[in-house]
C-alpha cells in the first residue's frame, strides 16, 4: 500500500480533474448520487421501514435504501417473492442468454486488483480481424444471437477505430452487439454505434471516492468523474442502452450498491427512453497475481468487505424491486447453482460458454492470451440452455429485429 501511495503522490494527478481531450457534459448526476451515498446510513433503517417499502407500490429511494439495510436481511424471502413476482410481470419467464468476447488484454491502467492491470507480467494479446471474425462464426455457432466485446482499457492497443471493426463483423453474426470498453466521449460512442453497437456497460468499481483513488494509481482510469459520466456520453452518442455496475467487495458494498441504483435512476429520469441494466460482480481471484505485490495489497480488501451470497440476492432483489423494468445480469464470477437461482427471479440475462481469455472460442485461433479473473461457471451454451428450461423459463437469444 505505501509503495501505491508514493507512487501517487509522485504522479500529482488528481482522480477528479479530467485529462486532455476528456469530454465534459453539463450534468448534475454525480453530485446527487455521491450526496446521497455519503447521507446513507445503512445500520439506521428498522424492519418496520423494511416492511414499509414491501407494501408500496412504487418505491421510492428511501425505500431502496431500506432493502440495502442489515435490517432488510431477516426480510430476504419476503424480498424476493416480491422481487420474482415483479420480474414476471415485466419479463414474463423469459431468459436472455449472450457471451462476452475479449479480443484483446492490453491496459494503460494500474488497477490493482484486476488481472489485465499494466503492471501485471500476463501474455497480452490482440486478436486481428481474421481472428476475431473466427471468434465470433465459433460463438454464433451455438446459436447465440447477442454478444458482448470487451477489450482492455488501452486506447493504444484498442483505439475506437479498432472496435468499431470489431462491431461491424459481429454484426454478420449477431443481432444484438453490446460493448464493455473503456470510457470514451459521445462521438466516439456515436461512432460505435453507427458500426453497430447497441448497448454500453461501464462498472464504476466503487462509487467511493477515496477508495477509488486508492484503487486506481495511474491511468485514464484514475478520472472519477469521467468514469461515472460514461453511460450519460452514450446515450447523448445515440446508444439505446446502458448497464451500471459496483464490483462488490472493493469498498462498504450496501453503499456501492445503493449509490449504482440511484445512479441508474437519475439518468432514466433524464433519458426515459433509455434502456437500463444492473450488472451484480462480485470480486474474484485473480490467479495471475497471486504472491505478487499486488495481490498482497488486494487480499484485504477481498476479505474485509467480502459480500456473501445471501448478501448478494439482498441486492438483486432491492434492485429488483427499485427498478422493476431493469435488466439484469448475473456474472459467471456466480456458481452455476446460484446462476440458476437467481436467473428468472431477479436475474433476466445470463451469460453462457464464457472465457475471460482472449482467444478461447475457436480452434482456429492457435495464440492465446491470458484471462482477466476466474470464472465459477463453466457450463457451455447447451447446458445453460437445459438449465433454464428444466426451471420453467424460456431461453431467449434475442428480442430485437432491425428493419
């Protein structure tokens, strides 16, 4: 830790000041949310307000921030038998089904709990557009019809240019190309999406400032504020949709989680039209940092802010219930019988033949490179596909037809 900090005191770059070239909006989002996280006090609210919020038909902030509380965790069943009845009444039994693809590992930033950080001895690759175009017939021949492209945050190694490639030919392949890239500016996200993309998703990591600058020594990462400000520069680029996530573990998740929701709140009060999504990680090991010095600093955190699994369908319900017509997304990072819990419940989207690697889908592409984290579910498309069904819901590929 005192090595992190040295280092950034040495670089003098302040987490909240923008970088050259970064777009500034004129948005009052952030203020609203980090006041609200910093007034939030979880250990304050009673059952007798936890029953409250069940009752009411449309809930309200305070309410959320009751399903948040120690004191809502007695409440859990209650919770989700609510949060399963509005789940059906939005999405009925149907469950979406898409994969991520990683086409490349490089990153520019020090994020010293992830795998693919700029500090870290991993192979790095970035897969070509033949590659990538073998990746994606491999996927497509599940059966899949959405996916998901992600890249390491290096606009060097993945300029806009680059993905937008990438998004062209998965839309040979695919109806639905959604991105989980680093932060870019409305242009650039009007760019992708003129090349096909659908959909954003950005984890803000942790909504608390201190620990983020922490977290975050060096890199265009280190911008706070033009981190939280991404999905809003989507959708003012012309995408349809965005996804918000807190990677649950980092700092007090009962106020990540709280500060993830009202941020999705306030931009679909400012953009209706807007299609939002939670996304719910959990910290995962990361094995290619083990007995490193990073992994050393990263292991109290992991332990010191560990969110159980019973904690973690606390905050799907309390998502769920907050925002009934929000998608939702359950990580591989989960158990296959976790997954398969959730999914229908509170969960309208599960991933499937996942690899955090980069080139793992098709066997004609020889060179691999290393993955970002561990994932808990294995299971291919196939046995995803019988899961659900097995559970009474209906596997969707995909509910959107271009013309």
């Amino acid at each position: 830790m005192e090595k992190i900090m040295t280092e950034n005191q040495q670089e003098k770059i302040s987490h909240m000041e923008y970088m050259e070239g970064m777009e500034q909006i004129d948005s009052d989002i952030l203020e609203k949310v980090m006041e609200a996280r910093a007034g939030y006090q979880p250990e304050r609210y009673t059952g007798q307000e936890v029953k409250h919020a069940l009752a009411a038909e449309r809930r309200t902030p305070e309410d959320f921030a009751a399903f948040l509380s120690p004191a809502a965790e007695e409440f859990l069943e209650e919770m989700a038998e609510k949060a399963a009845e509005e789940t059906e009444k939005h999405f009925g039994s149907s469950v979406y089904l898409f994969t991520p693809l990683y086409i490349s590992n490089y990153c520019e930033n020090h994020c010293v709990y992830c795998g693919f950080n700029c500090r870290n001895q991993i192979h790095r690759m970035r897969l070509n557009q033949e590659e990538i175009e073998k990746e994606m017939a491999a996927i497509a021949g599940t059966g899949l019809e959405e996916i998901l492209i992600l890249t390491g945050e290096s606009r060097a190694k993945s300029d806009v240019h680059y993905i937008g490639e990438a998004c062209k030919i998965a839309g040979k392949y695919f109806k639905m190309v959604g991105l989980e890239v680093y932060p870019m500016n409305s242009e650039d996200y009007r760019y992708l999406q003129e090349c096909g993309a659908d959909y954003v998703t950005v984890f803000q990591e942790t909504y608390d400032s201190d620990k983020y600058e922490t977290l975050h020594p060096a890199g265009h990462k280190r911008v706070f504020p033009y981190r939280f400000h991404a999905q809003e520069r989507a959708l003012l680029g012309g995408m349809r949709g965005v996804a918000f996530g807190a990677l649950l573990g980092l700092s007090d998740f009962r106020k990540d989680a709280f500060a993830t929701g009202l941020h999705a709140y306030y931009i679909q009060r400012k953009y209706p039209y807007a299609e939002i999504s939670f996304s719910c990680p959990r910290l995962r090991p990361v094995t290619s940092l083990s007995g490193t010095e990073e992994h050393r600093f990263a292991a109290p955190w992991n332990t010191g802010t560990e969110v159980s699994e019973r904690q973690l369908l606390q905050i799907m319900c309390a998502y769920r219930l907050f925002l009934p017509f929000a998608g939702m997304t359950i990580s591989t990072r989960e158990r296959a019988e976790f997954r398969n819990h959730v999914a229908g419940k509170t969960a309208t989207k599960i991933s499937a033949g996942v690899s955090t690697g980069i080139g793992s889908h098709s066997d004609e592409v020889t060179e691999q490179g290393d993955s970002q984290f561990e994932i808990a579910d294995n299971r291919n498309v196939p046995e995803v596909v019988t899961a659900m069904k097995d559970m009474g819901l209906q596997p969707v590929m995909n509910d959107y037809v271009y013309v």
